[in-house]
C-alpha cells in the first residue's frame, strides 16, 4: 500500500505540475501573428516632356473656360445695347412723327436734298 500512496503522491505531484505549467502559459497568452497587406500605390514614371504636355492641356483648359465667361459676357452686353438702340430708334420715329405732324399742322414744306446748298448738309448725310 506504501508503494500506491507514493505512486499516487508522485501522480499528484505531476498533475499538479502539469497544471501549474498549462496555467502559468495561460495567463501570459499565446502569440498572435497578424500577416498586413499595405495597398501603398506608385504613381507611374512620367518623362518631363509628359508633364509638359499635361501642364499646357491644364492651361488651355483655363484659358478656354475665361474665353467663354468673356464671351458670355459680351453677348449680354450686346444685347443690352441692342436694347437701348432699339428704344432710341422708336423714340426717333415718334420724334420723326411728331415734326412731321407739326410741320403740316404749320404748313411749313420740307426741303429735299437736292434742293438745299452743300454746306446747309450735315456731314452724316453727305
């Protein structure tokens, strides 16, 4: 019976071992090993006369675009112009009208061109 009390002893002593070694591995926790995949892109080799050809395409870009708003803004101008002559035009032909109206209404006869001396034409008209 010794002989089972030291082999249970020396059993116990080893499971008890066992257990302290798988317990104190436990505690500090296993290495976890991480594989990273970076996506760190490179921009293609690019000669100097590409960046060139880049820059001008750039700057006729913007060159183009001010050419528009320039444009833009002259036809907006012309017909704003257009506008106003239009108003002056009406306002001379009633102008024209109404001298016309009071020239009869006085008997007064208009001139023709041929009848009038050169220096009374005005340049305009010449």
């Amino acid at each position: 019976m010794r002989i089972n009390k030291n082999l249970l002893a020396v059993a116990a002593g080893i499971i008890v071992c066992v257990a302290v070694v798988w317990f104190s591995s436990s505690i500090q926790g296993s290495q976890k090993t991480y594989e990273l995949h970076p996506q760190v892109t490179i921009p293609p080799y690019r000669t100097d006369t590409t960046r060139v050809i880049d820059a001008y395409e750039r700057l006729m870009e913007r060159y183009m675009d001010l050419t528009e708003r320039n444009l833009t803004k002259i036809g907006i101008e012309l017909k704003a112009a257009a506008k106003t002559l239009d108003s002056i035009d009406s306002k001379l032909t009633e102008l024209s009208a109404r001298t016309a109206r009071i020239e009869q209404a006085l008997g007064i006869e208009q001139a023709n061109k041929a009848d009038r001396p050169e220096s009374e034409i005005p340049p305009a008209q010449k």
